[in-house]
C-alpha cells in the first residue's frame, strides 16, 4: 500500500499513517475487499484498498441513495475514484497545500465523511 501511495516525501507521515489504515480495513477476513483475493495482482490489490478505504472515507458514499438503475452503483464509484485519485496526485507530487480542506486530511484526523453531494 505504501508503495502504491508514492507520497512526496513533504508527507511521507501522512503516507505511512494512511497506509495503516487501509491495511486494517481491508484485511479482516468478511470484509468482502478484493484487497484479500489472490486473483490479482499485488499492485492492483493495493490500489483497490486504498480506492476502497477513500471511498468510505473521504466521501459521502455511505450515506448515498443510489437510484437502482443497472450500472449506477458502479457510475457512482467509478466518480467517486476519480476524485479520490486527484487527491492523491496533489500528495504525490508534494503540492504545498494539499492538506488545505483535503477529505483525506479530515478522514486521517478522525474527522466525518463530508455529507452527500450526488
């Protein structure tokens, strides 16, 4: 996981802090990740748990009404990824105030998930 994150080393903490984190949430076994599946690859698995934990995270997701129409649920997460990867570009390339009102930041601190916004 922490090979995947590939913080700058401005927040190398921030990195080693969430890397914790993800592992935790994606290890137990019934937690339904396919951080645990052997199927895929290692790399691939990282960036699921990490994509997975900033979804419950950093985002209102669990808070969502997702319409049932097919292919929705996963429109959803497919924006909601995207986001969570840009987030983790500015911590990639060490932009100086990444931390400024950054939902990963407020998740990292114990912070809500912001409210639902879809």
């Amino acid at each position: 996981v922490l090979d995947f994150l590939d913080f700058h080393e401005r927040y190398a903490g921030i990195a080693r802090r969430m890397a914790v984190a993800v592992a935790e949430h994606a290890t137990p076994v019934g937690s339904g990740t396919v951080a645990r599946t052997s199927r895929i690859p290692i790399g691939q698995r990282a960036e699921s748990a990490v994509i997975a934990w900033m979804r419950h995270q950093t985002t209102a997701y669990d808070q969502m009404s997702i319409a049932r129409a097919k292919g929705r649920r996963r429109e959803v997460r497919r924006q909601l990824a995207a986001e969570s990867r840009k987030v983790l570009r500015n911590y990639r390339q060490g932009t100086p105030d990444a931390l400024r009102g950054c939902p990963l930041a407020r998740a990292l601190r114990g912070g809500p998930p912001p409210s639902a916004s879809f």
